[in-house]
C-alpha cells in the first residue's frame, strides 16, 4: 500500500495519468456534452427575452391611462340611450 501511495504521489507519475486518462476522456465528454451546453444557453436567452418584453408590456399597459368603466363598451351604450337590439323588434 505504501509503494502505491509513493508511485501516485510522484510528479511524473501525476503528469502521466493526467496526460493519458484524465485530459481525453474529459476531452471526448465535453465534445459529447457541448452542443447540449450551446443549446441550453441559446434556450435560456430566448427565455429570458420573453420575460423582459412580457413585463415590459404589462408595465406599460399599467402606466397608460385607462378609461373609466363607464365609458367602454354595452355600459357607455346604456347611458347615453343609444342602445340597438341585437334583433328586430316586432310592430
């Protein structure tokens, strides 16, 4: 157990598994895994353009004036005596 423990402490040693196992398999994981990175960010920025111009419209929508409730649609109608029925009326 000692010798292995000094083996995989030596530098050389170190560099070698680095060189040779570590450095290519997180090479050829990272080509796998890169264009699911690449797809993801270009998701979430989508994603994130959306929520930027929903609240930008609700923030507008809340700062323009809005009309009174009588002043919109079948109530306006009412009050000022122009209604029309929807059909004729028999004479």
């Amino acid at each position: 157990m000692e010798k292995a423990i000094i083996f995989l402490n030596d530098d050389q040693t170190k560099h070698r598994i680095q060189h040779y196992l570590i450095d290519p398999i997180l090479n050829h994981v990272m080509d796998r895994v890169f264009p699911y990175i690449i797809l993801t960010c270009v998701l979430f920025t989508l994603l994130l353009i959306v929520a930027i111009l929903t609240f930008a419209m609700v923030f507008i929508q809340m700062r323009a004036p809005s009309p009174g409730p009588l002043s919109t649609g079948l109530s306006a109608g009412l009050n000022a005596g122009s209604f029309i029925a929807p059909f004729p009326t028999p004479l």
